[in-house]
C-alpha cells in the first residue's frame, strides 16, 4: 500500500484509476448480487478529466453514465448507444457536437 498514491501523478502525461465494488448478500430478506466500476482518466497538462461509473445488479440491468471535461468543455453521455452531449457554459442554443471524440476514447476503454 502506498503512503501517498497521489506522489509523482503530476509528472506522468496521464494516468487511470478503476475501483470495482461488489456486494453480495441480502437486502431486506432478499439476494443481492450487485457490481459497480468506476473508472477515472486523467490528462492533466491537457486539462481532462473523465469519469466513468458501470453498475451492473443480479437481475443483468446494466447502468453506465459518463461525465468529463476537457478545458471549459463539459462533457455527458448516459449509455455508450446515446449521445455525447458537450457543454461549453451556460446553454446558448447552439448545437451539440455528438460525435465528439472525447466521449468515444474514453468508451472505447470502458468497454
């Protein structure tokens, strides 16, 4: 176990973290088989970060949202089928770019 797992992070051009939680038991007299992955990627001397989170429970329901940014550009996308949805800001009407390749990079390693 590290002291510090944050020492020498600010040197590397960038880095990932995942942390899986599982749980199996009972809830409320009930079996409960239940996974959750988050899954972090960070390029600091680019300003990006993304962040993801895949839960998956005993009956196969599989949940994944995806959230980052890159500078001021806000980025979210619900499942790996929907669209990428950037934000720079407050909404100004303008369209969204969904094909954003942001979104695609970090999908291609979540899945």
């Amino acid at each position: 176990m590290l002291a510090d797992p944050q020492v020498g992070l600010n040197g590397l051009d960038n880095y990932q973290a995942d942390l899986k939680i599982s749980f199996k038991g009972t809830q409320d007299g009930q079996p409960v088989n239940q996974t959750d992955t988050y899954g972090q990627d960070e390029w600091p001397k680019l300003a990006a970060r993304f962040t993801s989170m895949d839960s998956l429970d005993d009956s196969g329901a599989r949940q994944v949202i995806l959230t980052g940014s890159v500078g001021e550009a806000q980025y979210f996308q619900a499942t790996s089928a929907s669209l990428c949805i950037p934000n720079w800001g407050a909404p100004s009407g303008g369209s969204s770019d969904s094909s954003s390749p942001a979104c695609s990079r970090r999908w291609a390693r979540a899945n």
